[in-house]
C-alpha cells in the first residue's frame, strides 16, 4: 500500500474516534482537502476553502477522492475542530513509521521546540503553543511531535516524544536544554544514541570537557565553508578516553566528548566560538562534524513552516485547531519532500507546492504519484 492510501485509512480511523454528531460531512474529507490545499502552498483555512470551492477543483476531488460535496465555511473550520490532536498526532507518527519501515535504522533524528508565535495571548493559560519536534536529517522527513505547556517543559516531553516514536539504531541530537540524565538513559532505554551539547547548565562537566580538550592533543577534522560571503572554518576534536571524567557513571553509556570550535571571517574581521558535547555512540571528528551540523534540519523544518504557510500568522482561537494545521502542514512537507527527494533533488520545496497551485493537473499528477506507487521507499542521501 502506498502513503497516501496509508494516509487516507489514518484520517477514517481519526474520523471514527472523534464525536462529531450532527454533521453530514466526512472528517476525513476535510483533511484530505486541507492537506491537498496545503501541496498548494496555502497558508490557511480561508483560502483552501476559496480554492476547493472553484469548479476545477471539485471535479478535482471529485475525480482523485470522490469527494462530492462541500460543507459551508463554518461547517468546514468546525470539523477540523473535532479532530483531537492526541488522537491525530498519533496517526502522524504511524504513518511515517509505515513509509519508513523498510529503511535503514541508521539515522540521525534532530529534536527541538518551536513557539507558534500567533498562539501568544490566544490559550486558554495565556501562553503560546510550543510544540516539539522530530526530523530525520538526512532525508528531511518529519517524524513526529508533542506540545508543551512552556519551553521550560520540553525536556520532559522530549522524553514521552522520545518514547512514542522509533529511534532505534539511530543517533538523537539536541541542543543544551535536552541535556539531562533522565533524557541519555530514555534514549538508551529505545535503543538509540545520543549525541547532545553541554552548555552551562551542566557547567562542571562543561568546564571538564573544556580543559581537556584544550589542554590535551586529540584527533581532529576541520572543514571550510563558505556562506553569504563570510568563511566558515569548523574543527572537531573527539575523545574516547574518558576514565577520568568526574560523574561520567551517571551519564547512561557514555562513551564520548568532543568539541567543534567554529571560526568566522568576514571584511576581515574575525570571530569564533567553542561548542562542547557529550555521546553514547564513539564518534569521530568527522562524524561529530556530521551529526552535529545535521542538528540544524530541524531549524530548517521550522523556516518552512513559518515562510511556506506563515504558521506565525495564523489567527486562530481554538488551539485544536491550531494543533491539526501544525499537524496537517508537516504531513503536506513530507510528501513535498518525498517527492522532491524521488524527482526534483534540485528544486525548491517552494516550486514544487506553486506548481501544484497554478495547475491542477499538476496537482493530480503529484497525488498520483503517491497514489499509484505500490511500494514507497524514501531516498535517503548516502
């Protein structure tokens, strides 16, 4: 069976677990719409209802999904309101782990927070909708997420995210905040690794790291860049010998530190900076280079988000809602980069949803694609 097929039997069985007495019209044929919408690089419920309600998009849907009838604009926004995002948050991350079964284990998941900054002031505790995420970095494909009440608790939901999904034979990466005991042993506990970075609120190992890697001569690996006009010259320094380390014991299946010192030059001026990290897996410099820079896919995923459907801007009150167009934008990013991946390795995810917008046919050729295709593997980078 293929993804989209696998999606659509997710989106029935959502629309099975959710009340929604009274309506004429199939949940699962307004996610199909939203998600159709979304491969079209619109940004909000208004504007794929304005899109779907034109003629050659209903014979669109009529023809790829039989759907043949449009509820009104109050109906349509109440229906995704129905849907809860526990329960739909869960079919996202089994229909990834189905797409991705058949492939290599060995892969580097990035994990950070992201604030929805139109949330501010909207909840019902008057914080912003913070939700955490997960991205394969190689291929880009998103893997799954969990809201927080706060940043301050994304530690903790990095745990149950970590424990929900599969990780094992992959390396987990993630910024400081991440860096706790109880998150390296929940990481161990799936059978991944994990690789994260030691800043200063673990400040005595950070300062250990710190003097042994600058007093002690370590096997290393520098590499150049060059971006937006400014050199970028990266270093790692790696160490398995790590005995001595006070409290190592309490970090489950330490086996590695490492540093990357980053120096900049730009107009001649120069400036640098030192990040420290701490690994279960026994990297090299090269592949603590690696990893590390592989970290920032997860930033990337957040820039489409926000650039592709001004998720920042998105005025809505009920945070059901606002949870289900989180969830529906990722799915849309994943077939965009699924097919991407397959067809256009060279062109923008940006292109791709615009051309699906100026063509319908186009459209139809891309959900196709998905439709048609019996076994569905994603390429990975080698």
């Amino acid at each position: 069976m293929n993804s989209f097929n696998k999606l659509q039997e997710k989106m029935i069985a959502v629309e099975k677990e959710c009340k929604h007495k009274g309506y004429y019209y199939k949940i699962s044929d307004v996610l199909t719409i939203m998600v159709c919408g979304m491969l079209c690089n619109l940004q909000n419920i208004s504007d794929i209802y304005e899109w779907a309600k034109s003629v050659p998009v209903q014979e669109f849907l009529l023809k790829e999904f039989n759907i043949h009838k449009l509820p009104s604009r109050a109906q349509f926004y109440n229906l995704i309101g129905c849907v809860e995002p526990q329960k739909f948050n869960i079919m996202f991350i089994k229909w990834v782990e189905e797409i991705l079964k058949d492939n290599d284990n060995d892969k580097t998941i990035a994990i950070d927070g992201k604030t929805i900054c139109s949330t501010n002031q909207r909840s019902a505790n008057g914080q912003p909708l913070h939700i955490l995420s997960a991205i394969i970095s190689e291929s880009k494909l998103i893997l799954g997420s969990l809201p927080c009440d706060t940043k301050i608790s994304e530690p903790e939901i990095f745990r149950e995210l970590i424990s929900i999904l599969d990780i094992s034979g992959s390396i987990v990466v993630a910024d400081a905040l991440h860096c706790k005991k109880k998150s390296a042993e929940k990481v161990i506990e799936e059978k991944g690794d994990y690789l994260f970075v030691v800043k200063d609120n673990e400040p005595t190992l950070r300062k250990d790291i710190e003097l042994f890697v600058k007093n002690e001569e370590l096997e290393q690996c520098s590499q150049k860049e060059f971006n937006g006009g400014r050199i970028e010259k990266r270093t790692a320094y790696t160490s398995t010998d790590i005995d001595w380390l006070q409290g190592k014991d309490k970090w489950k299946n330490l086996s590695m530190i490492g540093a990357i010192h980053t120096e900049f030059t730009k107009n001649g001026e120069s400036s640098s900076e030192w990040h420290y990290y701490i690994s279960s897996r026994k990297l090299t410099p090269k592949e603590l280079l690696k990893h590390a820079r592989l970290e920032w896919a997860v930033e990337s995923m957040h820039w489409l988000l926000d650039v592709h459907f001004q998720e920042d801007k998105t005025k809505v009150w009920d945070m059901n809602v606002q949870q289900n167009l989180n969830i529906m934008r990722k799915i849309a990013l994943n077939l965009a980069r699924e097919y991407k991946n397959r067809f256009e390795p060279r062109k923008a995810i940006s292109g791709i949803l615009k051309c699906n917008l100026f063509d319908v046919n186009n459209l139809a050729k891309f959900i196709r694609y998905f439709i048609a295709l019996i076994n569905v593997t994603v390429l990975l980078p080698n």
